[in-house]
C-alpha cells in the first residue's frame, strides 16, 4: 500500500487514498490551529499597540531599532500565517476553489526568516516582543510543514509514471522546500 497521497483519491493500483489537505482542513486539528493563530494575531496586535508601545519607548539606542525591525518582521510573519489560514478555511467552506486556493497561496510568502535571537542586543528587548516572535516561529514552523506535506499530497507520486532523472527530482523537492526556483 502507497503511503502518498493523491488528490482525486485514485491510484494506481486500484486502492483509495485520501486527500492529507482536504482531510487536514475539516478536522479539529485545522480548526485548533486556526484559533490558536488568529489569537496570536489578535495578542500581537494588542502588545505593539499598547505595552509594546510604552515599553518600545524606554529602549536607547540600537535596541530602539532592533524593537523596530523585529516587530515589523513579527506583523509580515503573522499576515503570511494568517492569509495560509484563511485561504485554507476559505477552501474548506467551498468559498474558493482549489485552483483559486493555489493561485492565492502563490503569493503567500511562507520563507523562514533567520531566527533573531543571536542578533547583537536581542535580549535587551522587551520580554512580551520576545515572546511573541518565539510564538510566531513555532507556528510558522508547524504550518510550513504543513504546507510542504499538503503541497506535496497534491503531486502526482513521482515513482508511480516514468523514470524521472534522480537529480531533477531530488532539485525539485529542494525547490518545493525553500520555495524558490534554483537555476
């Protein structure tokens, strides 16, 4: 029995698969990862508007800057997160298509900025920023994973037609993990 899945449910010899996205979607799992990402947007947003705001305002120097730059990297992290959630909600609620779905994703920019911990004056930041981007990173983490696992149960089984060259293959799934086309 294969262990990829296909998206029409067909395989090759004859046994039924099931869609990972589609099954994903409608389960509880998708709908706790929904929740626990639209609070993290909703936490965020109040943190940066209110004792982020006062606390960014004691920081001197390069640490007034770095508060800067990592809380706006903070908020595109989350926007990015929060479009894969609704677009993937809005596909399960059959508000899109999944070509409308794929289109939509394209734009969406899941790339794993460098984590900022090892950055010169990381810890002089505020404890509540710090702990909203190590939040944002776990779940970033947990929905690229997802992503590459959906996006690849959507691919044809690449073993099951014709003999595809090894290294063309393997540039593929280093396109398909970085997201980006190497050339």
């Amino acid at each position: 029995m294969s262990n990829v899945f296909s998206v029409d449910g067909a395989h090759s010899d004859g046994a039924t698969t099931v869609s990972f996205g589609e099954r994903f979607q409608s389960s509880g799992q998708f709908d706790h990862i929904f929740r626990e990402g639209m609070a993290l947007v909703e936490r965020t947003a109040s943190y940066l508007d209110g004792p982020g705001r006062k606390e960014s305002k004691t920081l001197a120097g390069g640490a007034g800057v770095l508060y800067a730059t990592e809380s706006m990297r903070l908020t595109t992290r989350l926007l990015d997160l929060a479009s894969w959630l609704l677009i993937r909600r809005a596909l399960r609620e059959g508000e899109i298509t999944q070509e409308e779905a794929q289109k939509k994703r394209r734009r969406v920019k899941l790339q794993a900025f460098g984590r900022p911990s090892h950055v010169k004056g990381y810890s002089d930041l505020p404890q509540g920023l710090k702990g909203l981007i190590e939040e944002s990173f776990a779940l970033h983490d947990r929905i690229a994973q997802l992503d590459r696992a959906m996006t690849m149960a959507q691919e044809p089984d690449a073993l099951s037609g014709q003999a595809l060259n090894p290294v063309a293959q393997q540039v593929g799934l280093l396109e398909r993990a970085f997201a980006t086309k190497l050339s």
